[in-house]
C-alpha cells in the first residue's frame, strides 16, 4: 500500500490533511520501469549482431557497388544510433532504480570539466568558441560517471544547437547556497511553453531536429535524475533567439572540502 499526504495550512492556524492511495500510480510506474528496463536488454543482442555484419561488410567497401555502399552506411549510422539510444534507456534505468549515487567520493570539477571541454571543442570541430571557469581545487560529492553523464549532455547541447560561431561558456562556483554549474549559449533559444517539459523523456522542441543533431531525446531526462542523486537541481533559463542558460544547484551539503 503506498500512501501520499499533504498537509497544508489554512485559516486561523489550522491545519488540512489530504491522503491519497496512490498504490496503483506507483504499480503502473514500476511496470513502465521493468518494461523499458527488459526490452532494452532484449534488444541490445540482435542489435549488437546486425552492427557487427554491417560493420565486416563495409570493411570490404571497396567490393561494394556505390548504391549498396550507401544503403549499408545509412544502416550503420541507423544502427549506431538505436545503440546509443538502449544504452540511455539503460542507464535511466539504473538511476531510477536508487535515490542515491552508487558512490560518493570527492571529484575534482577542474579535471572533470576540463575532459569535457576537450570533448566539446572535438565535437565542435573549431566552429563555436568554448570556455571554462572554474577554481582548481574545486571538488563535489557524488559519482564521477554520473556527473560526467549529465555535465556533458548540457554542453554536448549547447554544441549542437548553437550555430557556428557562437559561443559557449561553461563555469563553476560555490556560495553560501551551494555549488553551481552554469552552461551558457548564443543558440537558437527555446520559446517559454517548452521551458517545463524540457526534462521529460523523449521530449523535443522540433522533431525535425533529432535527426539532424543526432540526439536520444533522453539527455535532459538524465540530466535531471543525476541532479536529483545528487541532492540537485536543474534551472534552465531562455529566450527564443538569444540563447540558452542551464544551470545546475546543488546543495552545501554535496561540496567537498577545497582540495589543495
């Protein structure tokens, strides 16, 4: 039996309690997470096959016609694509399954963005202008695959969708109300009405773009239960043609001492 009260206060001092059964919520729930979970595995072996003939057929490129070697190319980058996609639905998984990382150990922000920023400026090819701002020394508690996860999201976004030329700059700080990460772009901008169902599951501003940029759907989604593991949140702040602003809060309590 799951049970949802709410306690709310109302007139001279009193006090109103509402107790909801939300046990068939909570059913319907976890049977979307068991389902997501197993299909996801059930597919990852004929994916894992069809990948790997298409892969030993166009390493013999050369005795392929041009029209086959087209067609195979489109499989693969299709195939790839499906892959990356199970893998997100995979790890979602795994952060659904706990409300707590699955370690909490001090990582160091400067290495950590520091391999990002590699990252992006990789993906960006030299056509955006990508900065970083942040202390040596700074550290926070948690789990560095995660937090590698849904760092590099925002930013891998803010590649994708900031045109050439533009900028991006990402950067860390701490204050009395805990630490911040703040990825800032010059893209396209997103209107108000998209702003909350951002970090929904397959959730898109324009489907006509998901095909262009290469992206799951999924990388907000993840973004926001990392943040939730990690006694986070996540605030996103735009306007339609003058760029993007995410930035993640956590709480004091996530910092970690100032390394040396």
């Amino acid at each position: 039996l799951q049970l949802q009260f709410q306690i709310t206060l109302f007139g001279n001092n009193d006090h109103l309690l509402v107790v909801r059964n939300i046990t068939r919520i909570h059913l319907l729930d976890q049977m979307r997470k068991d389902f997501v979970s197993n299909v996801s595995h059930e597919l990852r072996t004929p994916l894992t096959v069809i990948s790997g003939y298409l892969e030993t057929l166009l390493d013999h490129a050369e005795q392929l016609s041009p029209r086959w070697l087209r067609a195979m190319q489109q499989m693969q980058g299709q195939a790839n694509r499906m892959q990356q996609l199970l893998n997100d639905l995979l790890l979602l998984a795994r952060l659904e399954a706990s409300d707590h990382p699955s370690e909490a150990q001090p990582v160091d922000l400067c290495v950590l963005l520091q391999q990002i920023l590699n990252d992006a400026r990789s993906l960006s090819a030299g056509q955006h202008q990508i900065s970083l701002d942040v202390s040596p020394g700074s550290q926070l508690k948690g789990s560095e695959r995660e937090l590698h996860s849904a760092f590099s999201n925002l930013v891998f976004n803010a590649v994708k969708y900031t045109p050439a030329q533009g900028s991006i700059r990402i950067r860390w700080w701490s204050d009395s109300l805990g630490g911040h990460l703040a990825v800032e772009d010059s893209g396209i901008g997103i209107e108000a009405r998209h702003l909350p169902r951002l970090a929904e599951r397959f959730y898109r501003v324009d489907s006509s773009r998901s095909s262009s940029t290469g992206g799951t759907g999924l990388g907000l989604a993840i973004v926001k239960h990392v943040l939730m593991r990690h006694s986070g949140r996540l605030e996103i702040r735009s306007k339609l043609g003058e760029g993007s602003t995410f930035t993640c809060h956590f709480a004091p309590a996530a910092l970690a001492a100032q390394a040396s």
